[in-house]
C-alpha cells in the first residue's frame, strides 16, 4: 500500500539498502522495485540481512533461508 517509491525510500533509510522503485519503468512497474546485485557476495548478504532486520521490526516474518551464511 506504500507504492514503490515510498517503500523504496524506507529500505533506504531503514534498511541502508537502495532499490529502484517500479513506478520509474513506468505504468506497469508500480508495485515492484528493481534490484542490482552490483557489489560483492559479502555486502549483497549483508543488504538481505538488512532487509530482513528491517521487515521483522515490522512485525513481517519472512523464510529463514533469507541472508543465510
């Protein structure tokens, strides 16, 4: 219910992870966010770590296998 640029911009500030929101790829994209796996397999692992510390503050339980080490 946030929209895509609003949830884009709580990971980043919640999570210190930076996604595209979908609503810039146009109509259709609204909803989703990109992701780029750019950096190295450490920091992509912390960035899920991240998310995941971010979506349990919410009260959202996700699947274990999240950030795994």
């Amino acid at each position: 219910s946030l929209g895509s640029l609003e949830f884009s911009k709580q990971l980043l500030t919640h999570a210190k992870v930076a996604v595209a929101p979908g609503v810039g790829y146009g109509e259709k994209g609204e909803g989703y966010v990109r992701l780029a796996f750019v950096e190295n397999e450490h920091r992509i692992r912390q960035a899920a770590r991240n998310i995941k510390r971010y979506f349990t503050s919410l009260g959202i339980q996700g699947n274990d296998s999240i950030a795994a080490e």
